[in-house]
C-alpha cells in the first residue's frame, strides 16, 4: 500500500520487472484505489462475516483485515501446519487461492460463524427433505384416496356377490364421477343377477310342480296297455268293432301320454295323439263335429313340448262346440312355431279364460283327461319364460280364437 501522490489516498500499488529487450529493464507499475479493493474483496455470501489476507510471493501478509489475529509482516506459511489450500488455524478457518504471479489471497471466517452457516445449510437441506416427504405423504394418501379405495370398494363387492349372489349390496360412494359410475353399473348388474335367480327359483318351482302333477296322476303304463290290448282283442273276437275302435284310439293315447315319458316329441307325434283323442271323443258323445287340421311339411319333424295341442282343442269341445261346429288347426313356421286354434262355438268371457289359465281345480273338474290350458300355461313359462306367447280371444256366441307362438330351440326341450 503506498499514497497516492495527486489527493494523498491510500492505493494498493504493485511493481513488477519484465524483460522487453536485452539492454534495457523495463519494470511495470500498477497502482488501484483501496476503497475499490475493499469492496471487491468485501462482497461475499456470508453478510460480511468473511475477512481476507493478501500474501506476497514470500508468503508474507501484506495486507489484512485481522490484525489482531493475523498480523500484516508475519508469514502465514508459519501460521499454518503444512501448505495446502484450505485448514484451520487459530480458530479461523481459511481458504487459499494463487495468482500466477505468486500473489495469494486468502479468504478466513471464524469457527463459529463457519458453523453457523453449516448449520443454517443443514437446517435448509432438512427442510427441502421434510417438504419432499410431506408431499410425498400427500401424492400417496391422495393415490390412496382415488384409485386404492375405490378398487378397495369393487373388491369388496365383488367378494360379496361371489359369497352370495342373491345379495344386492348398497350403492358405495367414492365422490369420483368416473368410480361411482363403475360401482353404479356394478349394483346395477347385482340387482339384474339377483332378479335373475329369482326368476330361475320360480321356474325350476314350477317345473317341480308340473313333475309332481305328473306322478300324480301317473299309472303304471305297462299293466294299462296291456289291460286295453286284451280288451282289444276280446272285442275283435266277439265281432264289437267300435269297442275296438275305442280301444285302439285310448291305447295309443296312453302310450303316448305314458310310453314316453322323458322323450321328445315332434309337432308330427302332437298331431296324430290329437287324431286319438277326437276319435275317443266322437265315440264317446255320439255326434260328428268338424276339424280341420293343416300343416306345413316343415314343421312336423320340430321338437315341442308334449300335450300342447289336445288341450287347446279340448277347451273348444268343451264349451260350446255344436253339432254343426267345427275346428280349425293351422300350424305354420316363420322364424317361431305358430299354432293357431279357431272354432266357432258359445265363446267365453274374460273372467272364464282367466279362470282357466290360473286355476287347476277348476279346469280339471270339466276336463276329461286331466290336461287343460291352466297345464298349457305353466308349462310354457318353464320351458320358454317370456319367449312363448298364448293369446286367447273369444267372444260369446261367435267363438274363440287360440293362437300359441313357441321359439324353435331344437332338441333342447323337455318332455
């Protein structure tokens, strides 16, 4: 430091010799205000907390700013154990930088105000560290909340329902709108499945039912077949053809009815066992009545529930068929089976086609055989549930319309 000989301010001033040529030395001079080198050195990150020494090419302190600790003329190389770039001495630590021209800098800080700023880093890499962790926290209670919970819910469910699939579980809420529409078409399902075993429970109910009606009234077939073919024959021998004419029509009947029990039959078989039955009838009530039966050549060999058509014709001979009556059967195949029935007999009235489509005991107290509509209906809901239509209309003193439309399943259909 030197002062400056035009307004007698301190410089920093340094001096070096340079070889421009062989005959002349050439020595350079630099000299800079010490204000602006104060405020160079003074600019750091620790809010002032930083000193500085300056070192000659000795090694000596040419310039510092704690005297009482380190002393301008005393070499630092001294002042410290061994040469290195940073250390602690004299509870200071200190960080050393070299110029290429020998000159050194070094920046000191206390020990207290070195860990202090430790601290404060450690505290701040603690709190980034806290931060991340609480949102970590938040992403997964938030993952939790929108995608865990809900598929919690369906697991739930669904667990319920394979426990007991009768069970319609309660509508959960997630307050998703995309969940709640899933869980909502899920509920929606269970109650559909539900409502489903229900209807199979009533079905298989009914078809119990008609098994049982069926041993009820079920004799062994063996000894009735053989009782009527000996009747058969002792009327052939005794010259009685009607009787053996009756015969021969009941004895085909039953076999039909009672041989076959647990076959198929055929739309073919139904029209030949209605052909008995109306020779049965005509013997029995003595008078002649007219029925035409057609059919498409297509439809005779499609499998149908046993004893659909004698009913239907039986409840047209049974109320108020005339002398001069007569019975029309058509039978036709589209894409379902439609048998249609018309005769043009006393007719009926609501509350007695009802009666008969609902109530047994009543049908079979006017019923010869046993076997009426109320049969006809129930067995259609087992076999088919609201795949087969039965529509009656009828109207007093004109006549009744029948019309059956039955699906075409093939060999699937129970006797």
């Amino acid at each position: 430091m030197s002062i400056n000989r035009f307004d007698d301010q301190l410089v920093l001033s340094a001096m070096r010799k340079v070889q421009l040529s062989e005959r002349n030395d050439v020595f350079i001079y630099v000299e800079s205000g010490f204000r602006l080198t104060q405020d160079i050195l003074g600019y750091n990150q620790y809010n002032g907390a930083l000193s500085h020494l300056i070192l000659d090419g000795e090694g000596n302190i040419v310039y510092s700013e704690i005297p009482e600790a380190m002393k301008v003329g005393e070499n630092f190389s001294r002042i410290t154990v061994e040469p290195a770039k940073d250390g602690i001495s004299r509870g200071y630590h200190w960080f050393k930088e070299d110029s290429s021209q020998k000159w050194s800098v070094v920046s000191i800080i206390s020990q207290s105000q070195y860990q202090q700023e430790k601290n404060q880093w450690l505290l701040q890499i603690l709190l980034v560290a806290l931060f991340f962790l609480g949102f970590t926290v938040f992403l997964a209670w938030l993952l939790w909340k929108m995608v865990y919970k809900p598929l919690g819910l369906f697991h739930s469910e669904i667990n319920g329902m394979s426990k007991n699939p009768q069970t319609k579980g309660n509508r959960a809420r997630t307050q998703i709108p995309e969940f709640d529409f899933l869980l909502g078409e899920f509920s929606n399902m269970q109650h559909q499945i539900g409502d489903l075993f229900k209807e199979v429970q009533q079905k298989e109910k009914i078809r119990a039912d008609l098994e049982v009606e069926k041993l009820l009234y079920q004799i062994n077939p063996h000894f009735l077949m053989n009782t009527l073919d000996t009747v058969h024959w002792l009327a052939v021998m005794n010259g009685q053809g009607e009787i053996d004419k009756l015969v021969q029509s009941l004895n085909k009947l039953l076999y039909y009815n009672l041989g076959k029990l647990g076959q198929v039959s055929t739309m073919e078989e139904e029209i030949d066992a209605l052909r008995q039955y109306l020779i049965l009838q005509q013997i029995r009530y003595d008078f002649e009545f007219d029925v035409r039966i057609t059919a498409d050549e297509q439809v005779l060999q499609i499998p149908v529930p046993r004893f659909i058509l004698q009913p239907l014709v039986e409840n047209s001979l049974y109320h108020g068929l005339s002398d001069e009556g007569f019975i029309q059967i058509e039978v036709t195949c589209t894409s379902t089976l439609n048998i249609m029935i018309q005769d043009n007999g006393a007719g009926m009235t609501e509350e007695t086609i009802h009666n008969l489509l609902n109530n047994r005991e009543a049908e079979q107290q006017k019923v010869g055989m046993g076997i009426g509509l109320n049969y006809v209906h129930r067995m259609l809901k087992a076999q088919y549930g609201d795949q087969a239509q039965l529509v009656i209309d009828s109207e007093l003193g004109t006549g009744t319309n029948i019309l059956l439309v039955l699906p075409i399943k093939g060999e699937d259909i129970s006797a």
